[in-house]
C-alpha cells in the first residue's frame, strides 16, 4: 500500500449481483459503528433503473453510505457504491470511476484486480449472491497479492452461481451471509486469522494458473518435489517468498516457462531412462 493510503490498514471490496441485495443488507447491519476500513461495494444493477441501493443499505447499519462520484477519497468506517453504469478502479488511497468497461456493470474483476495491486495482503474480497462469473478473476489476484477472498456459502445463497465460479484454491472462507460482517471485523481487528492457510492457497492458485498456460495439471505431481523445484527458481530469481515469486512471475512471463520446464524435468528423465536399455558396453545418459 502506498504511503498516502495508510490511513486505514484494511479494504474491503464486495461485489454481488442477483440477490446480493438481501446478502449485502446482511453484511452491512453487521457492520459495527467502530468499522475501521472503507467498504466498496459493486452491485450489478441495471443501468437503464435508478438506484435506492444507498438508500437502502444506510437503513440497514450504522456506517455512513455513500455513492461514488468521479473521484472519491477512500476514509474508513465508510461503505461506497459503485453506479450501476459505471466502473471502479483503486487508485492509492482513492477509488476512481470509468466508462472503460464492458458489460456486466460494475465489473467486479475490474474492481478486485485493481485494488489487489493497490492494497495487496490487506485487501479482503467477498463474493456474494449471483449469477455468472464476474469476480472470479479479480478474486484470484487478490489471492496472488496476499488477500483474503470470503465467498457466501454456496449451499444458502439465493443466486449460488458467482460464489461457485471461483476456484476452491482461491476462497479462503465459506460462510453464511450473517455471519460476514462479524467475520470482516474480526479480521480487520486482528482477531481473526487466516495466514496459516494464506500461503498452500496461493501456491494452489498459482498452480491452476500455470494449468491454463501450459495445459498442465501440476496439482497431480507430487507437492514435495513441486515446492523443491520452486524453491530453487526462488533462489534463482532472488525472491524470499512465494508470494513474492508469484508477483516476479507476473511482471517476468519469461520465467513462467522456465519454471514449467524445471517441473517438467523429472517427466523426461523417466521416459529418456525408460527407453535407454544398458548392456554391457552401453552407458545410458541423458542429454
């Protein structure tokens, strides 16, 4: 997080779509009035209907809602709405509107992405009831920034679709609708933790990405000889962490493919051994 946005230790970023209406009303009542990070919330709505969403969720909990306009410093204990023709990014310590996006409106991968980059491990994303898939990209870069991504349960939802299209390496928690405001001010307290799970998430996640690049399930290799072959690209590109390798990936593609070949090598040298057949004047090597 940037030095001008450290006036908050927490984001809380939240995107629904139908039924999230009720599943956010749930979230906001709550919210206690002592809430100390800013909440920004992306409702799919139809553009062409005015919106009471402000309206209705500032009924429904102590904190102060308001809807986001151009520009809008981010202050804590606040919760913003996106309009429903606009997109929002995170820029520092503000929230910014755009008429860039595509429908549907507000993107809530738009939304997540860019406060993943500005906020990092002290972003929390939740998605909750809806349909499509609006949420699940922008959660798995909150989970590659160190983030912690809360899905409503599935099981409960109204519109169990959003939650269910992001990857169960990616969610952190699962849990019912009234219960994610406590959750949310336990973790932003300190009092609630998620770090011991934080890191096999973001491996797992970043496992599934390089599926979708390579073609390769490296989740069936075995997770032993996966983290040695990573520890030693770690030690090669100089990087403590793997949430620290997983962000030198995404500014270097090139060491995607060379982390993939060193995965890749234990597969070649089983089927170069399984086809070199010794004798008694013959050495097998692999080239």
């Amino acid at each position: 997080m940037s030095e001008s946005s450290q006036r908050f230790s927490h984001l809380v970023v939240i995107g629904s779509s139908a039924g999230g209406i009720e599943s956010l009303s749930a979230v906001v009542s709550a919210l206690p009035a002592t809430f100390s990070a800013p909440v920004v919330i992306a409702q799919h709505l139809s553009p062409s209907r005015s919106s009471s969403l402000v309206e209705i969720l500032e009924r429904r909990g102590p904190l102060p809602v308001r809807a986001i306009a151009d520009r809008t410093r981010l202050e804590p204990g606040v919760v913003y709405v996106v309009p429903p023709h606009r997109d929002a990014v995170i820029s520092g310590d503000e929230i910014v509107l755009s008429d860039e996006g595509t429908s549907p409106q507000p993107s809530i991968d738009r939304l997540f992405s860019s406060a993943a980059e500005a906020v990092g491990e002290d972003l929390i994303a939740v998605v909750l009831s809806g349909t499509g898939s609006d949420g699940a990209s922008g959660a798995r870069d909150v989970k590659y920034a160190g983030g912690t991504v809360i899905i409503e349960d599935p099981e409960t939802a109204a519109y169990p679709g959003m939650p269910l299209s992001l990857a169960p390496s990616i969610v952190d928690i699962v849990t019912n609708r009234d219960r994610i405001g406590e959750l949310l001010n336990a973790l932003v307290t300190g009092q609630f933790m998620v770090s011991e799970v934080s890191e096999h998430g973001q491996l797992q996640a970043f496992l599934a990405e390089l599926r979708e690049h390579s073609g390769i399930d490296f989740s069936t290799y075995k997770q032993p000889m996966i983290r040695r072959r990573l520890q030693r690209r770690m030690a090669a590109t100089s990087q403590a962490s793997i949430l620290e390798y997983i962000r030198y990936v995404h500014h270097h593609p090139t060491e995607r493919q060379r982390l993939v070949s060193s995965f890749l090598i234990k597969v070649t040298e089983f089927f170069a051994i399984r086809n070199c057949t010794p004798t008694s004047n013959r050495t097998c090597s692999l080239s």
